[in-house]
C-alpha cells in the first residue's frame, strides 16, 4: 500500500470512529424516566398535578400517591398516563391530576408499569399541609363496635335485629366482625356508605367513605371517612383468633402468668403487631385513627389488684392491649371508666353467662372485657358505654332475643378537634 493511500484511509477511519463513539454516548447518556410537582407541598383539599416524563408509553403506565413509607398497594388514588382508570392510549410525557382528598401528612407519588408494580422511576415525595378555617368548630362522632355472631343468623330475624340495634345506638360509624356478607345489605337498608371486607367484617357510616383497605394474616378491614366539616377519620375494625381462648388458661387451667402471655404472642400478639404496622402511617400522622373489634382477649387495665379476686388472683399485662397502647391508643372505655372493680364493663358474654359456657370442656365461662374502641390523634373521647337492646337470655334459651349477638357492644362518642 502507498503512503498517500495510507494518509487517505486514516482519515476515514477516524470519521468512523468519532460516529461510533458519538452512538455510544447518545445510548448511554439516554434521558430515564421521572416524575415532577410543580411545588414541594400542597394544601389540603387541594388537586395535585404530577409531571411524568420519558415513560415507556404504555397505556396501562399508571401514577398512584401512598402515604409515606406504605406499601405499594393499595393506593390512596390513582390514575392511568391518560388521566383517568381507563387505559385507552400510551404517553411517555404528561401530567395527570390526583384529587385533594389527602389528611395533612408526608406522602410518597410512584410511577409503575403496565397494571403492575414494577417501578419506571424513582419516587417522589412531596407534603399536604393542613389549613384550617379560623371558624371551624369541633366536631362530634359516635362510633360503635358489634360482633354480628355470624351475622344475625343465630336469632330469630337476626338482620332485622341488627339494623335496629344500629339505629337505636345512634353510632354515625359502625365496625361489625365475624362474618362479611351481612354489611353491605345492612348499609343498604340504613342508606349509609360501606365498606365490606372479603372475609371478616367490614365498617359501615353515615359520611363519604374515601379510602378502603384489608390486613393481612388477620380478620380486619379499614375505611377513611370524611365527616361533614371536610375532616377525616381513620376507623379499622378487627376480629382477632378465638382459639386457644387465654381466660381458660387462668381460670381452669392454672397456667404460669408467663405461658399466659407466651400463648396471647404467639396468635393474637401477631395479629394486633400486623395491624399496628399497617396503621403506622396514620398513626403518626395528623388524622384520628380508631381501631375497635372484638379482640378476644382481655385489657391489662382490668386484670389489676384490686380486681384479681374475680381473676383467680392474676394480675396481666395482656399483650393485645399494651401493644395497642404502647402505640399511643387509649381505651375509650377506660377513659370515662377508670375503675375495673365498679365498672368492668363485661362485653363476653350476655349469652354465654357464667352458668352457660361457650366450651363446654370448662365447667363455668369467665366474664370479660374483650371488645374495645381504641383512639388516638385529635379525638377527645367524651361518652363510652356497653350497649344492647332488651335484656338476652342465655344459650338455649336465645332464639328469641332482641339482642341478636353474644356479644355486647360498645358505643363511644368523640370530639375531633380541627
């Protein structure tokens, strides 16, 4: 090959090269997807619009909002790249709308792929702050907790009985366990919003429902409920494990204190952890959160000295209880009745009395405390009671009750403070 071949070829080759490493750079510097507000926080109340931009462009993209450090489902709102829950068309920049329907709070907006839960971008975060009318007033709620055993079927119209215990106890909230299919018809004959869970329970109220979820590994189910001033209310319903009933473990079986509460951690110690982990983002943020239930276990505020006489001379620190209580719960029971010797406030069992027990391996069944409305944040807890309709005769002679449950109820009233 000459020399001014040569000279002419390096040239070539460099021109070459220089598109190649001009290729590489435009594949490597590749713009990623991400997500954009306009402003770092919100008021509330007020519509959040979100910026996505080099999506992959797929119609099913979807945006949702979760509160901070929550898990990917479910969302608070969502919407597909298109703006609404119908997928008709794909984009890979936009901005889509999420309504204001957020308590004042940390949040986290995320970016998935095609109806899943695949990340397209990282999250942004961004703050709902609560502005308050200087007029606006605090706020009354009734709440109520009823145990439906097994929704009304073991009284003579039980259904009927249930709707009117919910009218009679003028609640404006109602959490109902042990057996789902009975809410949704019960919130239809009152005219109410409703949520019902798809194995236990569900709640059931007067006012808007706007956020619904279930735990898991636990008979339980939450509603956020947006009162008439605009304000909103977590409210969770629980139905924790019967079995292995701890109250027998003391009363007959004379078990160690320690194999006492060994046997609540194990079950109903897990449940209520679970559901204190799923309820964390509310209770640490600004919005009222009830958590009630029939808990089937005992409160460590009625097991004390100057009840252990009727205890078999056990004082407890019942796990349930403590845990929700450690988590900065209190009793509305207990608030507004301070003294388990003059008030026991006995929910088990208007049916299954002391001289008919519910397990017949045990000769007498223990009176106890084992349903609960738990609240914490701006609720001022102002009336508790144990409620029920008509005076209920025992098992085998219960068919004809007025009162449709074996359990009582309970009924506490609330100020939320704006």
């Amino acid at each position: 090959m000459s020399i001014r071949k040569r000279i002419l070829i390096l040239p070539v080759l460099l021109i070459c090269l220089c598109f190649m490493a001009l290729s590489i750079v435009s594949i490597s510097f590749a713009a990623s997807p991400y997500l954009s507000t306009k402003k770092p926080a919100y008021s509330t109340g007020e519509a959040i619009q979100i910026n996505f931009h080099n999506g992959p462009g797929r119609a099913k993209d979807w945006i949702g909002i979760y509160r901070k450090g929550s898990p990917n489902s479910p969302s608070l709102d969502w919407v597909y790249v298109n703006g609404s829950k119908t997928a008709t068309s794909g984009a890979t920049n936009g901005s889509v709308t999420l309504n204001g329907v957020l308590e004042a709070g940390a949040y986290e907006i995320r970016f998935f792929a095609n109806d899943g839960y695949t990340k397209i971008s990282p999250d942004i975060s961004i703050h709902v702050i609560n502005q308050k009318s200087p007029s606006q007033a605090p706020e009354t709620v009734k709440i109520m907790s009823m145990n439906t055993w097994n929704g009304g079927a073991n009284v003579a119209n039980g259904f009927e009985k249930i709707v009117n215990a919910v009218r009679l106890s003028g609640a404006d909230i109602v959490g109902f366990q042990e057996k789902a299919e009975p809410v949704t018809a019960i919130a239809k004959r009152l005219g109410w919003y409703y949520y019902q869970a798809s194995h236990d329970g569900g709640v059931i109220s007067k006012y808007p429902i706007v956020e619904t979820f279930e735990f898991e590994g636990v008979g339980a189910s939450a509603a956020r409920v947006r009162l008439p001033s605009g304000q909103e209310v977590m409210v969770a319903s629980a139905h924790l494990d019967y079995r292995v009933y701890s109250p027998y473990l003391a009363h007959f079986d004379k078990k160690a204190p320690k194999d006492i509460i060994a046997n609540e951690e194990r079950s109903r110690g897990v449940q209520t952890t679970n559901i204190l982990n799923r309820l964390n983002p509310y209770l640490s943020s600004n919005i009222p959160v009830f958590l009630l239930g029939d808990f089937n276990a005992p409160s460590h505020l009625d097991w004390v000295e100057s009840t252990k006489n009727i205890h078999q001379g056990y004082v407890l620190d019942w796990p349930v209880s403590k845990k929700i209580e450690q988590a900065g719960m209190i009793d509305s029971y207990r608030v507004i009745h301070p003294d388990p010797a003059a008030d026991p406030g006995h929910t088990w069992s208007p049916v299954y009395t002391y001289d008919h027990p519910w397990d017949t391996h045990y000769p007498k069944e223990p009176q106890d405390r084992v349903d609960f409305i738990y609240s914490k944040g701006r609720a001022h807890v102002t009336d508790s009671k144990v409620f029920m309709v008509g005076t209920p005769k025992p098992h085998g002679q219960h068919r004809d009750n007025e009162w449709p449950t074996d359990h009582a109820a309970v009924v506490s009233s609330f100020t939320i403070n704006p």
